[in-house]
C-alpha cells in the first residue's frame, strides 16, 4: 500500500478490492471523497484506509472500471466489486501519438478488435483484418505459406501503387507480417485526412495502427492464458482441367491448317503423327483412361498450428507483460514450410503521480521455405498422358522425349517436375526487432510531457539453390541480404484542460526524429562443385551481372500540433498540422493541415426526449496528406552513374572511375492528397443498431510520372509531379444485437465500401495515354483490348465479301469475333475500348455470431465484386490465351471446324502385338463457340483469352465454440477455459475459372496455386 496523505483523526477503514471475475484488482485508488486521503491497493487488492469518519463518503476507482461510492456509517470492513466500464473500454481508439473516445472522434477511424482477429483463425494478421473495416480492401497474393497481402485503403492513390503507413506500438514498420495475431490487442485504421495528418507526408495511403498486448493492459496481480490451435489443410476447388482425351482434341485443332485454296482446315498425316507422337505410352494411356494426376504426386495436406503464451501483471506501482508465440504451416506443395517466433515484453513504472515510464519489445524470427518455384510451375503444366515413374517405379528424367514415351518425337524436353521439386529450395530467413523507451512527466493536473526513443532492426536473406538437371546445365545459387536501421525519436506536450463543466481542450504538440540505414548485397554464382545451398557462393563462378550491392539513408524531422476542443460534448472541433522536413528532397518541408467538426446531434435537448434514439453525430473534415513513397533516398541529387565503370587516361594511365549521371528534377517533392470527407454515426434502441456512413472525395496531386524529354536535353526522360488521381466513395457500417436474452444473444455485422478511381491528369495535360492504357476519368488499373463476341462459324464467314473479311480482320473461320466499335465499317487498333478494371467496384463483408449459454456459432462472409482482370491462370490453362498445345488446358467452348479429321474415342486400332491406336473420323463444326485457338484466334483478339471477371462471395470461416462455466474450471485453477472448431475458406461463390480468385494475377512459381480448406481445433485459456 501507498499512502497518499495523513488526514484527522477517525476510525479506520480495511477491504478487499476486485472485478466481476474474482481476480483482486491490484493499483485501484481508494480516496475519501472530498478529501486527499487516499491508498493504493496492494498485490492482492487488499486496501486499510486511516482517519476516516463515518459521515464520510469513499470513492474506489480503477482505469477501465465504473467508480463507486460507499457512504462509511458503521462500517469498518468495505469489499468493493468494480464493474468494467464498457462504453469506456469499447470505444477507446488510437488516433496517433494519442488515444480517443469513439464518441469524441470528428474524423473517420475503423477499429477491429482482438477477439475479432483471433476468431478468424489466419495465420497472419492482415488476413484477419480483410473484411473487417469497410473501404480497407486486403486480398492475398498467394497459396503458399507465408504469404504476403496486398492492401488498399480507399482507393489507389498513386500511380506507382504504394502501402498504408503501418504503426506498431507507435512505432513505424514496413509491414505487419512479422506478428502474430494472437498478440494484438487492437487495430486502428485511419481512412480520412483529418486522422491521416498527424503523419504527414505518410499518410496519404491510410494508417494501419497496431496494438500489442502491452504492460498498460495488465489488471491483476498474475494472469497467464494460451491461445493456441491446430489444422489441416486439404486442397479444394481443383478447376475442371481436360481429361487426356479432351487434351487429345484440343491438341488436334492446334494442328491443324487453312487450306485457303479450298477454303477449309486439313489435318495433314505428319501434323496427324505429331499429335500423339505416334507414342506408344500416350496411345495406351489414351486406351485405357490411365492419366497421371501430376498435382496429387506433388501435393499434400498441409497443417497449420498456432500457439501464443502471455504472462502479465500488476504491482502497487509496476505492470508487465510478457509473450511468446509460434506459429507453424506446412504447405499443400511438398517441401514448402513456414515457421515464426515472436518474443516480445514490456513493462511500466508508474513512480509517483509525477513520474511514469516504461519498455516494450519485440523480437520476431521467422523462416520461410518455398520449395523450387519451377517444380511448382511445371507439375502444373505437365500433360496427364506422360508417366513419372517407368515399370521399375523410378522417377523418369524426362517423362515428354521420344525415348521416355516410345514415340517418334517429343512431347516436352522439361524434366520431371517430381524430380525439379527436390532439386532445391527458396528460403527467406527474416529477423525484426523493434522496441520502445519512455519517460513521462506530469508535473501539474492535465499537462504532461513524453519522450519516446524508437529503435527498429530488420534482416532479411533471400536465398535459392537448383540443382543441375535437364532443365539447366549447371546448378544455380543465389544470397540477397537487406538489412534496415532505423530509429525514431519523439516528444510529445499533451495538455488537457476542462473549463467551466462545458469547454474541454486538448493540445498535442509534437516534435519527431526520424532516421533510416538500409543496406543491400546480393551475389548470384553457378557451377557448384558441391550443394552449398547459398552459403558457399564463392565456390561457383560469380555471375557479375546479377550481383551487386546497395547502401542508402535517410531521414526526417516533423513538428506538428493537435487541437480538440468540445462544447458540452455536442459540438466538437479538431484541428492538426504537420511540418515535415525531409533529406529526399531539394525543396526538404511542406506542411499538411487538416480539419474537422462534428456536431452530437442526440445530445441536443430536442432529441434527447426520444429515448430509442441512442446516438447521432454528424461529421465533417477536410484535409492533406501526403506520400513519399515515390522520392528515392537521392531522388534529388545529381551523383555519378556507379552502375558501370568508365576507363580514361589519367597521367599516362589506364584508370577507371564513375560516369556522369542523369540530370535529376531537384523540385521533385511528395505526392500529396486533398480529402473531404462527410459522415454520420448512429445508435438506435440503447444501440441495440449502430452503425456509420461515410461519403468521402479525395484528390491526389503531383504524382511521379516520367517526363520524356526533348532530344536536345540528352536525356531521355526525368521524374517528375505531373499527374492526378481522384477517389470518390461511400462506405457503411452496421451492427446490429438481434437477440439478447438470458440463455441466447445474436450479433450481426455488415459493411459496405464502393470506391471509384479515375485518373484527372497525366503528364500535367487532361489527355489520354493510350500507349500506356491510361486514359482520363478512368480507374488506373484499366483492361483494354478489343471487343470479342465469340468466333466465325463458316457460314457466317462464307457470307462475307472478300472485302468484308478484310475489313473485319475475318481471313479464315474460327477467327475471334471482333466488335467494330467505332463503327468505321474496319477493325483497327482504334477499335479497343476499356473491359473492365482490376479493382473492385464494390466490397462488402458479413458477420454473425450466435450463442447459446455457453456454446457460441459465428462465421463470416467477405466479398469483392466489379474485379476483371488479365488472368494469369488462363494465361497459362486457358484455351484461347496461349499457343502452347503440350500444356494441360481447363474445359471451355472452343472452336471446331468441320469435315476434318478428328480422334474416334469409340474405335481404337490394335495392332497384332495388342498395342492400342487412335482412329480418325470427320468433326462436326460448332460455330457458336465462345473461344477461338489461340493459334488461329486472329489479328483481333489481343489476350481476351486470359480475361475473366474475378468477383466473388466466400465465407471466411465458420467456428463453433463451447465456453465451460467458472465454477467448474476454478476447480483446477482455471478463470477462462474455450474450446472451438473452426473451418477456413469452406465456401466460395464463383464464376471464375481457376484456383482462387484471389490471387488470379499472380504467375504460377510465385504461388498461383490449388486453394485450400482448413480445419482447426483450438483452445483458449486462462489461469
């Protein structure tokens, strides 16, 4: 105990302080009202209060927790249980350098909670945030473990793409994959420029605010808990590949040719040969129906566990808290794996009411392995008729050459791709450490002042090994290290102050020091005498042209300042700026201001008698921030070209030295973005319906372009701020308690996000770029092609005019039908128009959790649409995207002509020695087909082959989970015991044709893969 101050003389007061759960609540203030009279309970909520009388009245308080008073009378022992106070626990938000009440916010902020991360059951913190905060649209990039999200909050800003800012603990990373979800407290996502300026020239792509579980959080004297699971993936969603004979006739028609004479297709008997390669193996494998299922010999069901150990707690006057997590996947591709550790602690001091500091750290080591990214492509793209083992059960090199297939030629010279997978490996070996130092003072009521000393490590090694195989004549090895420092220094004043019952003002002012270190050095080298994986570079002949290394820094200082000031909590006002100075640039400070207003509507006298009317505020804000995403470390000084050396004759000898460099454009300054943003929060029934609606517009300016140029210069082109993007949008929320009883209680969540991007300038002119698919008031990320509605039949074809076919770029049936669409009675180039747009027109997500005394079901349903995109899956399987016709291909509606010849399924030849052969019959035409032959497709077609419209519906996850009651885990010692069964990704809803949907744009070696289901069994307890 903590005596505060000695008071008269009286009887004295003793008792025990706790929360609803039992557990004694350690740091709880007991004070005689009116009076400084006070203590502090101890290590386990015990409290003994000297000189009090029994008119007076005792208030016990605790942060998080409603107040009481207790009128002493007679009473010499008062136990005390405090209840959480959850309006104040539940809408608490980080804002920046700060925390707010939701109810006091002015700008557009979206929280997700810990126990909303943690149900969805991901191995990575962004995927638990997709869907979780309307207008932050997250997709994943890859199948493989490890794999990385892509993010954008309210729009593409930049042409050059670019991330949101993300803040850890306050401290600013380049990314979140290296934690671990069962460590997060909160996130907080600033979306508007009147939350986003506090950051400055870094705020313009959004804010991601991360909360670990920190000392601050700690409320008991001991608490250790465990949250951990276990699962399985099993691939799911195998699209509808050709069986081998539908392999067979696609392969035929890339056989055959236009007889223009006669104007129809042949099949000649050598291109009839070539089909099958007269092979033996394929001709029985075709009999019988025996394919190889290559996917199935190079797949697994992978596993997925997750297990995080927390141990904090409270003294009379310090807190702690310390994690430990690991997290394991193994991928549904053999030899593909991820392992994670996180360690991280933190610790506060609280050493009298003037004086508070504090730690926290954390230390993350992860390792990723990716297997052979080339295995991975070609057992994809190998033909189900080839074997991989021969009768002896050993894996053929070369299952596609003549001698493999006992044919006249080849199939495919690639190797085995069984044999490709174990030849080597990708492994990325990340290292993060990053930790905090403050000291706090409070020398009088509501002023404080804060300095905080951020420092940041990260390593990370890139390194790969391939073996020698038919694939390459000699192995292949490669190391790439990166390697940052950097460190933040800030100080901040915070003064808060309360006049008249009515006016509350709050003033932050900051001062920051931001400093960078990044270091890189990358060595590739082959012909290994040995396999060294990548640590023996030196070994192997160095490949100079590949290697190289790097050595950058930067830094920055900002001054900013916050202002929120409130009138009887109905009208409230925020103002910031920030004034950023950068060593990027010539021209080094720019400042981003921003304000905002809302207006507590249902604090109003005229509303307030409408008791089903919870809450109404109105919100308005306007704002800048900015992006220096774009500006490299020396993006503004004129230095050498050390790219390559220049020899010259310097006192009679031969030296070498550096080159000149480009001129560079020293006015080149960030990106910066203009944002209104309107919105409303509302509560209706004791918020029983709560939700929010935001319209928002933003403006960004002065983007990075490349400037071409006059031939006079002598340069070719130059970076310059010569473009504009705009985002215009709405997003909703709306949560809603459906039913809540004793026994039963279900929730509902819904949000909605639509988003319109369109390019205002380019290149400082309103014009369009067609060279570069960049027109004006268009989305960046536009498809534009030509306009197809299926093929020519040939009749239609025979009904053209010579002149026609000409014009209309019809030379042959079967050739894609393009649209006119200029109606210049011709196809040219002109003739392209705008498909569709990579990103969606609209997101949106559900939520719902049900319960039943202690069992508790929820899952949650997440959903892009308006996405079209340039597929890499069709690129590679789809039947009009490529003229690779010994590549396993998806059943579509392609083009057949007809009267040629084509396989006879129902009649094989068997020779005299029982070897099966395919026969020959006459095809029928199907002129309405959607896709034409890639190899026949026309002049017109461009990649319509590999289009697709990439929307979808999925369910995230379903979890049914059991909660055993208090009494009987206490037994054992137990304050919290949950048992669950979770399945990820069980469901999507689709019209795409391909693994996922997803991640349709990234390539095959870069994880474009089987999708997959998870079923977890997990726990959570607490001690």
């Amino acid at each position: 105990m903590i005596c505060l101050c000695a008071f008269s003389q009286g009887k004295q007061i003793q008792g025990v302080v706790k929360d609803a759960t039992g557990e004694p609540i350690i740091g709880a203030n007991v004070l005689v009202k009116g009076t400084t009279n006070g203590v502090i309970t101890d290590f386990d909520g015990n409290y003994s209060l000297t000189n009090v009388n029994s008119q007076d009245i005792i208030v016990f308080s605790y942060i998080g927790y409603t107040s009481q008073e207790i009128k002493v009378g007679s009473q010499t022992t008062i136990n005390v249980t405090l209840k959480e106070d959850t309006e104040t626990l539940e809408e608490v938000v980080v804002v920046g350098y700060g925390t707010m009440k939701k109810g006091d916010l002015t700008g557009s902020i979206s929280s997700v909670s810990s126990e909303r991360i943690a149900s969805i059951g991901t191995s990575s913190v962004m995927g638990a945030l997709q869907g979780a905060s309307p207008g932050v649209d997250i997709t994943t990039n890859s199948t493989r473990p490890g794999a990385s999200f892509s993010i954008q909050v309210r729009g593409q800003n930049s042409l050059n793409s670019g991330n949101p800012l993300y803040v850890v603990d306050g401290i600013v990373v380049s990314d979140i994959d290296f934690l671990n979800p069962s460590d997060i407290e909160k996130i907080d996502v600033l979306k508007d420029a009147s939350s986003t300026a506090i950051y400055g020239s870094r705020g313009s792509n959004g804010v991601v605010i991360v909360q670990t579980k920190g000392a601050s959080n700690s409320k008991s004297k001991l608490s250790v808990s465990y949250d951990g699971y276990y699962g399985v993936r099993a691939i799911a969603r195998i699209p509808d590949f050709m069986d081998g004979r539908e392999w067979i006739d696609f392969r035929t028609s890339n056989y055959y040719t236009w007889d223009a004479t006669n104007s129809r297709y042949t099949l000649t008997d050598t291109n009839k040969n070539g089909i099958t390669q007269n092979s033996k193996t394929v001709n029985q494998a075709l009999y019988d129906e025996d394919y190889t299922d290559w996917l199935d010999l190079g797949t697994q069901n992978g596993s997925q566990q997750n297990h995080y150990i927390n141990v904090s707690g409270m003294g009379a006057d310090i807190s702690y808290n310390l994690g430990f997590g690991y997290q394991n996947e193994q991928g549904n591709f053999v030899n593909e794996d991820m392992d994670k550790f996180i360690f991280k602690g933190s610790i506060a001091h609280k050493a009298n009411k003037y004086f508070n500091t504090g730690a926290n750290f954390t230390m993350s080591h992860q390792v990723i392995n990716s297997g052979s990214q080339y295995g991975y492509r070609d057992i994809l793209r190998m033909p189900s008729v080839l074997k991989a083992y021969d009768e002896n059960g050993n894996l053929i090199e070369q299952p596609g050459i003549k001698t493999s297939i006992d044919g006249d030629g080849n199939f495919t010279s690639s190797a085995n791709p069984l044999i490709e997978l174990n030849s080597g490996n990708q492994q990325t070996r990340r290292f993060d450490i990053l930790g905090s130092l403050y000291f706090e003072l409070t020398p009088i009521e509501g002023l404080s002042l804060k300095t905080t000393f951020s420092p940041l490590f990260n390593r990370t090694r890139n390194g790969y090994y391939y073996a020698q195989n038919s694939n390459r004549s000699q192995d292949q090895a490669g190391n790439e290290n990166e390697e940052t420092f950097e460190w933040t220094w800030d100080n901040v004043i915070n003064f808060n102050k309360r006049f008249n019952e009515k006016h509350n003002l709050t003033v932050t002012l900051i001062n920051s020091v931001y400093k960078t270190q990044y270091e890189y050095l990358n060595v590739e080298s082959q012909g290994f005498p040995y396999n060294s994986e990548w640590y023996n570079m030196f070994n192997g002949t160095i490949n100079l042209g590949n290697s190289g290394s790097n050595y950058t820094q930067t830094s920055m200082v900002s001054f900013a300042a916050r202002a929120n000031y409130d009138f009887a909590g109905k009208y409230l006002i925020t103002g910031t700026v920030r004034y950023d100075g950068s060593s990027k640039l010539a021209d080094k400070w720019a400042a981003f201001p921003s304000l905002a207003v809302a207006w507590r509507m249902s604090e109003e006298g005229f509303l307030k008698k409408y008791d089903w009317l919870s809450n109404l505020k109105l919100r308005l804000s306007f704002g800048y921030s900015g992006n220096n995403n774009g500006v490299g470390a020396y993006g503004t000084l004129f230095k050498p070209n050390t790219s390559s050396n220049v020899y010259y004759d310097f006192g009679g000898q031969v030296v070498s030295g550096f080159g000149l460099g480009t001129p560079v454009n020293r006015s080149l300054t960030w990106e910066k973005t203009r944002e209104w943003n309107a919105g409303i929060d509302f509560g209706f029934f004791n918020n029983r319906i709560n939700g929010s609606i935001d319209f928002y517009d933003k403006l960004s300016n002065d983007l990075l372009m490349e400037r071409t140029l006059t031939i006079e210069s002598g340069v070719a082109s130059m970076t310059d701020n010569i473009g504009s993007v705009n985002n215009r949008g709405v997003e909703v929320s709306l949560n809603t308690v459906n039913i809540q009883t004793e026994d039963w209680s279900w929730t509902t969540g819904f949000t909605f996000a639509y988003n319109k991007n369109a390019i205002r300038s380019l290149y400082g002119k309103k014009e369009d770029v067609v060279s570069e698919a960049r027109f004006i008031g268009q989305p960046i990320n536009v498809v534009y092609d030509y306009l197809v509605d299926g093929v020519y039949g040939y009749d239609e074809w025979a009904a053209m005019t010579p002149a026609e076919r000409e014009a209309m770029g019809a030379n042959q049936p079967g050739y894609a039908k393009a649209i006119d669409t200029n109606k210049d009675g011709k196809m040219s180039t002109e003739d392209r128009v705008i498909l569709g747009h990579n990103d969606p027109d609209w997101t949106g997500s559900i939520t719902s959790t049900l319960t039943y005394k202690n069992f508790d079901l929820s899952f949650n349903i997440y959903t892009r649409q308006g996405v079209f995109v340039n597929d890499r899956f069709l690129q590679e399987f789809g039947v009009g995207a490529n003229t690779q016709r010994g590549r396993p291909k998806v059943n579509a509606d392609y083009y057949v002509p007809g009267g040629v010849d084509r396989a006879d399924w129902n009649n094989f030849r068997i020779d005299e020695n029982g070897q099966p052969w395919v026969t020959w019959k006459t095809s029928t035409e199907n002129p309405n087909a959607k896709y034409p032959i890639a190899s026949m497709a026309g002049n017109f077609y461009g990649s319509n082959g590999s289009y697709q419209d990439a929307s979808f519906w999925k369910v995230r996850n379903i979890t049914l989970g059991y909660t055993f009651d208090k009494k009987l885990i206490s037994k054992i010692g137990l304050s919290h015991l949950r048992l669950y069964f979770n399945v990820l990704n069980p469901f999507t809803f689709t019209d795409y044709v391909g693994w996922d949907p997803e991640y349709a744009t990234t390539t095959l070696q870069n994880g474009n893969g089987p999708s997959s289901v998870t079923y977890q069994f997990g726990i959570n307890l607490k001690f």
